[in-house]
C-alpha cells in the first residue's frame, strides 16, 4: 500500500517542505532532519521502494535530499531504476539536491558516472580521515573524519568539482551546478550508530571498524561532525551559511524517531 509520510513541525508548515527519500521502512533521516526542521522546514518523507510516487515536478518542494540504503545503485530493480530517472527532475528544477551514500552514487548514475567496489574488495565502515581538494578546502575547513558505511564509490561525473577523497575511495564529496553528492554519512546519529552496529553486518565488511573503534571515534568526532552538517546544510539550501540555521539547531532528542536499520 502506497503512504506518502508528510511531518510537520514548528514554522516548516509556513514554507515549503524538504523532500527526503528514504529506503527501507524504518529509515530515519537523523541529523539532516533535524537540522532541516530547525531552519524552518516542513518535511514530505517518501519511500519509493515501498510504492511512493516521486512528485512530477519540484515547484512544492524546497529541494530533494536522497539518502542510503542497504542496495546498490547498480542494482536492476523498479525503484532504483526510478529514483535514477527521477534525479534529473531536480537537477533542471534548479532545486538543491543532495545525495548521501547511494543516494550520491544515484545522482552519480544519472548525471553518466560509475558506481564501483573498491579493487580490493575494501570497504569503510566507521569514522576515516577526509581530504579535501584546493576547491573543497573551504567546505572541509573544520572537519577532519566523517562516518563511513558503503563497499562501493562513485566515480566523478564529467564536469563535476571534485571537493573531497579518503585513502580508500578517491571520491568522497563533488558539486556538480545545483546538486552535491556525499560519499559519508552526516545524518547518522548515536542511536542510529547503535542499531546500524547492534548485528554482525560490519564484520562481512572488508576492513571495517569494529563498533568499539566506531564509538571511540564518535567520542572524538562527533562534535565537529555536527558543526560541519549546520553549517553545510545551510550553504546547501540557503546558499551560504545564516546564523539562525547555525545557532539555532540544537537537535533535542524529543523530535527525533526511530532510527533506521543497519544498512
């Protein structure tokens, strides 16, 4: 049965909402959605893995974020197909749009690109060191580690900026005209951390973290973590950095619901 998940909160009902895609029953958005709800907007929720319809055009929507799951961008299935050819809607909307995870290797298929295992089967999972480029330096500037969890990278599209690479995936982050694509994870919060390392899915990873070593880095990363996504969903959405959207988005745990399931 088709349900298109709209929540409302605060001043969001004034303007017009963020459209987020997610990709299994219990996916929370997490951190991007709080902040989103801080800077004022109404959030439209749509799973179209689980019949969803994705909007015609973006004129009801302030902009498009995509988020990860536990498939392939590669994969030959109806909704993915779906979402690949539905990208394009945003791109010449001139809407913000943001991929994180598939959700960039998506918007990596669609604008022509590839999606990759790494040659040695490596994967990452946990918190790893993030390089930015001479064009993303300004965007990295007080971020060093984000959290990882993905076996497969995306190849830079033609005429994309490449902002930022890792040691194991050299493509961690590119802007190509109105879109970004995120290789790591900034929505991920505690509680989501927790459910996503409560299984035994990391240890069929190839050179994973442990949990143990994830929550050490949580422990010394976290902070700048969320400093960096208040800052960079700001740019994103605004188009540069407001200090209301920065101060204000203190994400207090009673909004937050139930967090997705490991990937």
């Amino acid at each position: 049965m088709r349900s298109v998940r709209i929540a409302l909160y605060g001043p969001g009902a004034m303007t017009d909402p963020v459209l987020l895609v997610v990709h299994q029953e219990r996916s929370d958005p997490g951190r991007v959605a709080r902040v989103l709800r801080a800077m004022g907007h109404a959030l439209d929720i749509r799973r179209p893995s689980g019949g969803d319809p994705l909007p015609e055009t973006m004129d009801g929507h302030a902009g498009a974020v995509i988020f990860g799951g536990p498939m392939s961008a590669n994969d030959d299935t109806d909704f993915i197909r779906a979402e690949i050819d539905w990208i394009p809607t945003v791109l010449e909307s001139d809407k913000p749009f943001l991929g994180i995870c598939l959700g960039g290797q998506l918007l990596t298929r669609a604008l022509g690109g590839a999606v990759r295992p790494h040659p040695e089967g490596l994967a990452e999972v946990g918190y790893y060191r993030v390089r930015p480029t001479k064009v993303g330096a300004s965007l990295f500037r007080d971020v060093t580690h984000m959290y990882q969890w993905h076996r497969e990278g995306m190849e830079l599209p033609h005429g994309a900026e490449h902002l930022a690479s890792s040691e194991r995936f050299e493509n961690q982050a590119y802007r190509s005209g109105n879109a970004y694509a995120l290789q790591f994870h900034p929505e991920v919060t505690h509680r989501i951390m927790r459910r996503w390392t409560s299984g035994d899915t990391w240890k069929k990873r190839l050179g994973a973290q442990s949990p143990e070593e994830q929550m050490r880095g949580r422990r010394r990363h976290e902070r700048s973590v969320v400093r960096w996504t208040r800052g960079f969903l700001a740019t994103w959405l605004r188009g540069r950095p407001t200090a209301d959207a920065v101060a204000a988005v203190g994400a207090p745990a009673s909004i937050a619901r139930p967090d997705a399931g490991a990937p």
